[in-house]
C-alpha cells in the first residue's frame, strides 16, 4: 500500500509525524508532496498510490485519470467540495471526510470574531456583551454543538435549525429546537452558519432570511462563502445600519463591504478555522487511520459518496 499526502498548504509537522506513523505501523508507504506549485507536480505523484490524503487540495477528475491504482481520498476536514464526488463514485473511488476533527477550532474561531465586532473591533468605543443576547445556530452538525457549549458558557439563549436533525437531538444537547429556518432568524440576535455548499443551499442566506432578524443583528459565517447571497449582503447591510458580516471566508465583494461598512464588517485574509495546532493534528492523524482501515479492512464509515 502506498499513501500520498499531497497538501498545498502543509500539515504541521507534529501532524506529519502522526501520520507517517500511523501509515507506516500499519505496514504501508507514506509519500509527501507538501508546498507543491503546479498541478502537474499533483500529476506526477499520484501515478502508483493507493490512497490520497489532501486538505484543501483539488481532486477532480484529471487525477483520479492518473491514479489507476488510486482507491481512496481522504479530505482532512470536514468540508470536501474540492473533491469531485461524482468522479470518484464513476472512478470506484471511496471518498471520506474527518468529521468532527476541526469542530472545536471553528467554534472558537466563531467566537473570537463575535466577540471582535460586538466590541466593535477594539477600537476604544463602547460595545456590547454576548451574555443574554439569542443565538441561532443554522446545522447543528459538529461544529454547530462545540457553539452551542460555548455559547452556553457566554451565558447566550441558544437556539437552532437543522431539518436533518431530529428536534430531540437538539434540545438532549440543552437548546432550543427551532421548526423552521424562518423561525430562527426572526428569533435570533446572532446567527452561525454551518450548513454546507449545495445546489439547495447556494445563495440561501439572502434578504429574505436576513431581514428578519431582531435589532443589533449580526451574521457569523464559518461555513461557506457560496452560501451568501452577496448582492442581498449589501442590500441589507444598506437598509440596515445595526447589520454585521463577520466570516471567516472573504466574499468576492470584500473590498466593497469593508469601504461601504467600516467598522460593520470583517473578513480573515484566508480561511482560518481549522488553522489550529490540535485541529491541524487531529486532522491529519484520523485521515491516516481512516486511509489505512479502508484500505486494509474496507471499512468506510465516514464516506461521503455513493
């Protein structure tokens, strides 16, 4: 068996060596392309492996044509739309994700850019505090529940929508379980995006769904840029001078945001939410034994096409 670990932006190197020696405990060749620069780099290593384990790398189809040994990728993260889901189902191709694996680190990112704008960048003005402000928490996946715990301890009323998660779920975890996104809007001071980048949930979050929100309304997206409907983005932070954008995803309209709302809006320079050392650790290491168990033994619990 033979393993590559193809990663644009490197694991850290704790990370690596958890994963080498997972991978080669369990008899297996570990090979790394780390900081590559050209996609033909990509190419070339993929040749003769078995299994490919990424982060935000592309895996379309291109690869998976140069990898006719190639039986399983593995998405070190939640999110795996850099993968081509329908390529690899028509190449025989098990993908998985590492769910779970990142959730606290986007949660507490979520936070520390809640806490930024509601103190208003720290910029010496009065601001407002988390405690008894609503929370709505839109997917109450993973990351969804590491929020809820620590807005729990902000002393926040929490609620959450999720129509794939049955409402006792929601409340066994101490928050309110809302029926309708409509409703959660309405409710909430706050809310936190974690749905994922779909053809239903495209653009979804757009005017109609923020104006509903109470005064002092604030969106926090950890999710995914695609989600938002930019243009509606503008439009209610025009009509609405108490809205506020944080995200941890720079929309295509970023400059215009920032010169049009100062102070309203806040973008980090990259993606960041799973940029911690533990996330980046435990990550890295339950791709390597995901890899390993479904290549040995086939087992595939967290695959994620058909």
């Amino acid at each position: 068996m033979k393993i590559l670990v193809a990663t644009e932006k490197p694991f850290a190197a704790v990370a690596v060596k958890g994963i080498r020696e997972v991978i080669e405990g369990a008899g297996a060749e570990l090979v790394l392309l780390e900081k590559y620069t050209d996609k033909a780099q990509l190419l070339a290593a993929v040749a003769d492996v078995d299994g490919i384990i990424v982060r935000s790398d592309i895996i379309d189809a291109e690869v998976m044509d140069a990898a006719p040994n190639l039986k399983i990728v593995v998405r070190a993260g939640a999110g795996y739309d850099n993968i081509d889901l329908q390529a690899a189902t028509a190449h025989g191709i098990c993908v998985m994700n590492t769910p779970g694996q990142n959730s606290n680190a986007v949660a507490e990112l979520a936070f520390g850019m809640m806490v930024m704008m509601a103190r208003n960048l720290y910029n010496g003005t009065s601001g407002t505090e988390l405690k008894g402000k609503t929370l709505g928490i839109h997917a109450f996946g993973q990351v969804g529940r590491n929020v809820a715990r620590i807005a729990k301890g902000f002393g926040m009323d929490v609620y959450a929508y999720d129509p794939y998660c049955p409402a006792e779920a929601i409340e066994a975890a101490g928050v309110k379980a809302l029926a309708t996104v409509e409703e959660l809007y309405r409710t909430c001071q706050y809310i936190s995006l974690h749905i994922p980048a779909t053809d239903e949930t495209k653009k979804s979050i757009n005017h109609n769904l923020t104006s509903l929100m109470p005064k002092g309304a604030m969106l926090v997206n950890t999710a995914r840029k695609e989600v938002i409907d930019e243009e509606d983005l503008v439009r209610i932070m025009e009509e609405r001078p108490d809205f506020r954008y944080v995200t941890d995803i720079a929309p295509a309209n970023a400059s215009l945001l920032a010169e049009k709302f100062p102070g309203r809006t806040f973008a980090t320079p990259k993606k960041m939410g799973a940029q911690t050392a533990e996330a980046n650790i435990n990550a890295g290491i339950a791709a390597a034994h995901q890899s390993i168990g479904y290549l040995r033994d086939g087992i595939d619990k967290f695959r994620v096409n058909k």
